[in-house]
C-alpha cells in the first residue's frame, strides 16, 4: 500500500524544485510562495487522506473479524470436548485392588468388583554367557502373541548386540542384557500381558533357535521360561470376567478399571454424579461463550461521542451471530428427557451484556434428577447444543463458505482497490505540487523583470529631469 508522511510530502523531483523556489522566495513578490503551496497542497490532498483514513479502518474491522472467528474456533472445540467426553462429572470412590475413571457414556451406579488375579507378561532368558563368549549365528524364531517373527544374529556378536538389534527389529518384545556379576543373559519380555483369550499361555511367547551352518560363534542361544504369561480374572457384580490387560475398559460402559492388586472379598465401587467436576467440564464453554459475545458486544454496542469508523455497528453479520449465539439458550434437544436445555442444567445469561454464569445450586438438582439428560443436552443428536454450536462455528468461520471469511474478503478486495486509488492520488498531487512550484517560480521571475524594468524606467525619467533642470 502507497503511503505518505503528511499531507505536504512531494516526490524527490518536486521537492529539489521546491527547495530552489525557497532560496528566492518572496523576494520579488514579496509573497510567501512555500506556505502558499503547501496550504494549496494540503487542500488538494484531502481525499487522499480520507482514503487512507478508511484504508486503516477496514484494516482494522478485519482485525476484529479474525479475533471473533478465532474466538468461534475455541467455543465450537469446547462444545465438541463436552460432546466427546461427556458434561457429567463423576467421581468413583476408594478402592483398595483397583483404581477406577469415568469417561463418556459412564452412569452413576454401584457395583461389587473382586480382582482374583492379574495379567502378567511372559519372559525367557538365555543360558549363560561368560564375558569371552561370543553368540553363534543363526536365526531366532518368536511367536508373540500367536504372531511369528524372526530374526537373524550375526555370527560372532556380543550378547549387548543382540539385545540392541533386537530392540530395532520391529518385534513386540523387550530385549536386554543382564547379569549375575559372573555372567550375562539375554532377557526378551513380551510387551503385551496375558495372552489371547482363548488360546494358551506358550501363545504369549515362544522363542526357538536355528544356527547357521558353519557359524563360529562360541555359544548358541538357548531360551527358558522366566515367567508364564497370565490373564487377569475378576469378578462384576458375580459376572467373571477374563482379561488380557489389567486395564479393563469393556465391562461398565464409561467405566475403565486399572487393576493394581489383588483382593480376598469383593469391593464396593460408587460412580457418583459430582457437581464441582461437572461444573469444571463446564467452564470451559461458559469462557468460551463470554470471549465471543464480549468481542461482538464491542462492536455492536459502540458509546455515544467513540470512533465508530474503526468498528463494525450495525454489521449484519455480526448481528445475525449475535443472534444465534443467544438463541442456544431458547434451544430444547429432543433426546434429553426433562431436562433438556441449558437454562435446566444452571446456564443462564445476563440481561445487560449477554455474559453466560452457571448456577451451581440447579446444577446440583439437575444433576441428582436426571444426569443422563445432561449428556444428551450436549450429544450426538442434531439439534443438541454441541451440534448446534459447532454448526454456528462453521456457518461463521469456513475459509471458503464462512460469513466471516466472506466479509473479510470483501474487505480486503476493498483495500486492494483503495491502495490502487492512493497511488493513483498521489501520482496527482505530486504533479500539481510540481506545476504549483514552477507557476510561482515563472510568476517570481516576471515579477522581478517588471520591477528591473521599472528601476531602469524611473532611473531614465529621473536622468531626463534631471538634464532638463
């Protein structure tokens, strides 16, 4: 964008001609030339300026846009968050054999849980190895969890070899060396607990060893069982269960158990519908909710005697926004029951600047009434808020199709437009400021002949009087 640095500036050429001027300026005329130009120029420059003036303002509406779209962005991902996991906050009590969490789809409920065993990875480890020995070459035969691989040793490698290639090879195991204090083993553990369920232990892991022919290394590797693979037993509420990982996820939908020891009864699990958690999974989309309407409050509620030129009053898109952000809390979504619009679960807004609050006190009842309504509120279903409210972010915020992106592009087609015009103006003014310069220049040098040939008319009437005398 062409810019000036006042209204007064002038091209290199005009300025040199302006300082010429300015050496006898006024010396004829008697007329300040360079304030009488300047002034002449200014006036000429005013639409200039004015360009400029609504150039820095729709620069600064865009600026305003991005933080608002920017601000769209952060409120659709809170409600997206709120949909995925869940608006409910629960808390599970203490447990002695287990930790347990809550995630989306979780209910309050209770349930008797005794943990019988837990999953345990299989191990093997090699014979012996004295520091002088070397490993024969050939090729390792593994079956990790029903799944064969192999492996091929160098001949002559030192055990530490082993173990680091291993560690490279793309198998699911852990290799690595250790020792006695007189000799080293090779240590392979499968990184998978239990195995298959169905199957049997050796399909955790099974090692076997070919050597190649000819290979001169001291020792074959040979592998025995350091530890049987096991999967974990448990009981829910008298159901057995059986399980590969001591992280059990599939039995209480929403519930994920960590299994961590083992119990001789069966223990209490409470999965309880807690309001500060729920209130904290909350904040998130009450902040921001406020951060959008705050930023279109600025705009659309400008001050009496405040620059409305920079601002976007009155913008339809803005308004339109604002509109349908206060519209989400006249929304009801039909999957919930009862409770079933944000104003029911304690969200409220303020009358005098739309702000959003929660109200602990109906979300504690809302929550002892019917939590599950609570979830659906910000579910899956079309007209749920978090659809809704990620379909407001969309509308407003597509790069392509966005209200937003639409009114930013205009805005910028604009400045193309008035960037091509300001040069334009200037190329002008710099034209007239150069004719002013040289009419004042040609009008000082005529004045200055005039008074030579006035000086040389009255010297010579002077000279006649004079002779007449």
């Amino acid at each position: 964008m062409s810019t000036v640095t006042s209204t007064t500036s002038t091209s290199s050429s005009t300025a040199a001609a302006l300082s010429q001027l300015v050496s006898t300026s006024g010396s004829s005329s008697g007329l300040n030339d360079n304030t009488i130009i300047s002034e002449l120029v200014s006036i000429e420059s005013q639409p200039y300026v004015a360009l400029q003036t609504q150039t820095t303002a729709l620069q600064s509406q865009i600026s305003t846009l991005g933080q608002i779209s920017s601000a769209l962005s952060t409120f659709s991902a809170a409600a997206e968050s709120l949909q995925t996991n869940g608006v409910v906050g629960l808390t599970a009590g203490s447990n002695t054999a287990f930790t347990a969490s809550a995630d989306v789809g979780a209910q309050p409920g209770s349930y008797q849980v005794d943990v019988e065993t837990l999953a345990v990875g299989a191990k093997a480890r090699s014979q012996g190895f004295a520091s002088t020995d070397t490993v024969q070459g050939g090729t390792l035969n593994f079956t990790v969890q029903g799944q064969a691989y192999s492996f091929d040793v160098a001949d002559g490698s030192s055990l530490s070899q082993v173990a680091s290639n291993l560690s490279s090879a793309g198998i699911p195991i852990t290799a690595s060396v250790i020792s006695d204090g007189t000799d080293s083993y090779l240590s392979i553990t499968d990184n998978t607990t239990g195995y298959p369920i169905g199957g049997s232990p050796s399909d955790a892991l099974a090692i076997t060893f070919t050597p190649s022919t000819g290979a001169t290394g001291t020792t074959a590797l040979a592998f025995s069982s350091v530890a049987t693979a096991a999967n974990a037993t448990l009981t829910v509420d008298n159901l057995p269960i059986t399980s590969q990982s001591n992280i059990v996820s599939t039995v209480i939908p929403g519930i994920t158990l960590n299994l961590t020891g083992t119990d001789t009864a069966a223990e209490t699990l409470n999965i309880e519908a807690d309001t500060t958690a729920t209130a904290n999974n909350l904040q998130a989309f009450v902040t921001a909710y406020n951060g959008v309407m705050t930023l279109l409050q600025a705009q659309l509620n400008v001050s009496a005697g405040a620059d409305s030129t920079t601002s976007l009053a009155g913008d339809s898109t803005l308004t339109n926004l604002q509109q349908r952000m206060q519209a989400l809390f006249t929304s009801t979504v039909s999957e919930a029951s009862g409770i079933n619009s944000l104003p029911a679960m304690g969200l409220t807004t303020s009358d005098t600047d739309g702000s959003l609050s929660l109200d602990t006190t109906v979300l504690s009842s809302a929550l002892a009434s019917n939590p599950a309504s609570l979830n659906a509120i910000f579910g899956l279903s079309a007209d749920s808020i978090g659809q809704l409210a990620q379909q407001i972010a969309t509308d407003y915020t597509d790069p392509a199709t966005g209200a937003l992106a639409v009114e930013t592009d205009g805005l910028n087609d604009q400045i193309t437009e008035n960037n091509s015009e300001e040069d334009d103006l200037q190329a002008q003014i710099a034209t007239y400021q150069a004719n002013l310069v040289q009419e004042f220049s040609t009008m000082e040098s005529l004045v200055s002949s005039l008074k030579s040939g006035s000086s040389y008319l009255t010297a010579q009437s002077n000279a006649a009087s004079s002779s007449s005398s």
